[in-house]
C-alpha cells in the first residue's frame, strides 16, 4: 500500500520535476542550443500529457477514495518515468525519444480504459440498486443510506406503487392516519 500510495502522490510532483529534469539534462549533458531548446519544449508537451495521465488516474471514485493508484498504474508511470529519467542522460538522436512517446500514448490509453471499466462497473452497482427498489419496493442490504431499509422503527413508510392495466394510472395506496 505505501508503494501505491507513494505513486498517488507522485504523479502530480512528476509533471514539474520530470519536465525539468529533461531540460536540466539536456543541458549538462552536453548537447546544442537547439536541443535544448527542442528540450523546452519537448517538456512542455510531455507536462501536459502527465498532467492528463494524473488527472484521469485521480477521477477515478476508488483511487480518491483510497489516495492510492492501482498496481498496474504502478507499472505503468514506472515505466514511461523511468523512460523520461533515462532520456535526461542521452542524447536525443536515439530513438529512447520515439519510446517515450509510445509509452506516453499507451500510458494515456491505458488509463482511459481503466476509468471506463471504473465507471462501467458503478454503473451496474446502480443499476442492481435500482432494479431491486422498484421490484421490491425497498433497497438491498448495503443500499443507499437514507432508504426505507435504514429507517428508524416506527417510522412513516413511503406509499406503494403498483401498476394497473392502463400505464397511464398509478395507484397509490394510503393507510388511514392513526390518532
């Protein structure tokens, strides 16, 4: 968990620090002007697509909800981070730059499919919710607090549904009001 964690908060210190760590690199490590300058640049652009990678990690209800990130975004950012660490020590004639990207963009897909499949599963958990309301009347053990089932005893129960033959008419059945 400490790991997971760790990554949680790591990920909005790398869009600063990993950025800057290929422009510090580029320019101890010996290359032109223009590669630096290419490394600003380049900085920029790979900022913005951390930034985007940490934003839809962090949308996702269980990561909030844990401050930790799964074990696969683990595997993940470590990979396309150490990729970036590596890229401040070379040269940009390699092709670690052309990596970078890849990883990057599969990184960015990754983590639109874990926020889908995220979604998609409280979606069915709300759904199962409210099938069970309507067939039942009340809402399953664990439901929504604040439903018929965790009422205080005693407590006035809200009307019944049926349905009817015509769709259009909705009976509602009323007990008399004890004195």
């Amino acid at each position: 968990m400490f790991v997971r964690r760790l990554f949680y908060y790591w990920q909005f210190i790398a869009v600063v620090v990993l950025p800057a760590w290929l422009l510090v690199g580029a320019s101890v490590f010996g290359v032109s002007g223009w590669m630096v300058l290419g490394s600003f640049f380049g900085g920029v652009l790979l900022g913005i697509g951390l930034l985007m990678v940490a934003l839809l990690i962090y949308a996702r209800k269980d990561v909030r909800a844990a401050r930790a990130v799964s074990w696969a975004d683990v595997g993940v950012l470590t990979l396309w981070h150490a990729l970036i660490v590596a890229l401040g020590f070379t040269a940009s004639s390699s092709g670690l730059p052309v990596l970078v990207v890849v990883v990057g963009l599969a990184a960015f897909w990754f983590v639109i499919w874990e926020f889908y499949s995220a979604a998609r599963a409280r979606m069915r958990e709300m759904l199962v919710v409210i099938e069970e309301t309507a067939r039942f009347g009340t809402v399953p053990a664990g439901g929504v607090q604040g439903s018929p089932q965790g009422s205080a005893p005693g407590a006035p129960k809200p009307p019944r549904f049926d349905s009817t033959a015509d769709p259009a008419v909705i009976v509602i059945h009323e007990k008399p009001a004890e004195q």
